[in-house]
C-alpha cells in the first residue's frame, strides 16, 4: 500500500511540474473537443414548415436516417438531425420543421451511393413526411 502510494506521488510531480512551466511561461495548451470539420462535404436535407404539412421525427431519427447513412458507407463522418421548432424572428412561422445533414467526405463518392438507392430513399418519404425536401450541397469551410 505504502509502495503505491509513494509510486502515484513519484509519477504525480513530473506532471505538476511540467504544468507550472506551462503557466508561467503562458503556453497552456488548450484541449478542444471540436473536430474539425474544414474542407467536408455537407448534404442538407431541409423540410419546409407549412400548414398541413407533417413529419414524425420519431421514425426519421429511427429508420429514415439510419438507411440513408448505410447507403454511405465509409465516406459519412457522421450525420445530424436537427427539429426546428421557431423561427429567429419573434411572430414569425417556422421556416423548417426539420434538417437533416450528411457530413461526407468525397461529393462523387456520395452521389455514386445515393444514386443506385435514389427510389428506396424517395418511397420512404411517405412514410415520415409529405413534406418535399429542399438540398443543399455545401462545402464546410470553418
């Protein structure tokens, strides 16, 4: 127990050490939990609000988008699922109900996945919306 101790302290004091000189000498290094994303191709899939219209985001967050993304492969780095729910503008309606983005690497290698799936991604539709989306293909630059 002893020899633990006196272990943990021995490996604790080159790291304090190391530390304080980074404190003085005003190089902290800060640690950042954003990835980054620069030079990424980013797919919008944007569902416009509208009276009537619907969407069950239950089954988008699910099934819909799950699907989608094993269609990418090994190009996704990942995907969001954004649920609007007001506008920036105080009284104002919605602009979406819903976006939900592909972060991919390659814009060819995306399309070349999505193309032969087009129709299994368009029948599914019915199934979560009656919403026609709008897309929007951008480049991530920041």
């Amino acid at each position: 127990m002893k020899f633990k101790f006196i272990l943990s302290v021995l490996l604790l004091i080159p790291c304090l050490a190391a530390f304080s000189q980074e404190k003085r000498s005003g190089k902290t290094k800060k640690i950042s939990s954003v990835v980054v994303e620069k030079g990424l191709i980013k797919v919008s899939i944007m569902y416009p609000f509208a009276e009537g219209k619907t969407f069950d985001m239950e089954y988008y967050e699910t099934k819909h988008m799950p699907m989608v993304a094993g269609f990418l492969g090994s190009n996704l780095v990942k995907y969001t699922i954004e649920k609007g729910f007001a506008s920036g503008i105080p009284n104002t309606p919605l602009p979406f109900m819903a976006i939900g983005s592909f972060y991919v690497k390659d814009l060819s290698a995306y399309q070349a996945a999505i193309g032969p799936n087009r129709d299994a991604i368009r029948s599914d539709f019915s199934n979560y919306t009656n919403i026609s989306p709008v897309i929007l293909v951008s480049e991530i630059v920041r």
